[in-house]
C-alpha cells in the first residue's frame, strides 16, 4: 500500500495551461538559453520580472491575445514571469519592491 495523502497533487494542475507555459519557457531557452532565467535570479531585480508580467497582463487586457514576438499568448507569458518572480524570490537582494506603498 503506498500513502500518499501527503503529497501534493500535481493532477489538478490543467495540463493545457501548462503547456502553453512550457512553450514560453521553450521559446525563451531559444532564444537565451535552457535556464537562463534561474542563473539570472540573483542579478535581476524583482520589479523588472513584474513589469515584464504586467505588461503581457495589459496586452491581454487590450485584447491583443498573441505576443507578435513570440508568437504565443500573453496570458501563458504572463505566468511564466510569475513562476519565475516566485523562483527568483530566494534572492531577498534583489528584493526593489516599494516598501513604503503600506
């Protein structure tokens, strides 16, 4: 018998969202290289990634559904950012969020 009650389940992820993800992060390892956003953590402050995710945010807003560079749609952008911010949130020096905003 195995327990598994545990453990996280990665099946109710939806898997057509993924993929649309997964070509994002396949179009940027094209295009940079495999990864090159996880070397670029400790370096890349955290406003610059959010910006990158609003901006896909407001394009979808504006109903443009497709990034013309890439080709994809925005909101898949979009996720990918935030994935990446939340990666990137181990590096607390990179951390330029407007601490006075409260």
């Amino acid at each position: 018998m195995k327990y598994d009650e545990d453990k996280v389940d990665i099946s109710l992820v939806p898997t057509a969202a993924l993929r649309g993800v997964a070509k994002v992060f396949e179009y940027g390892a094209k295009k940079y290289s495999p990864f090159n956003w996880a070397a670029d953590g400790p370096t890349t402050e955290w406003r610059r990634t959010y910006s990158s995710m609003q901006r896909h945010l407001y394009s979808w807003l504006e109903c443009e559904d497709i990034d013309p560079e890439s080709g994809l749609d925005h909101l898949s952008h979009a996720c990918t950012q935030l994935l990446i911010l939340i990666e990137h949130q181990k590096h607390k020096e990179m951390d330029n969020r407007c601490k006075n905003l409260k």
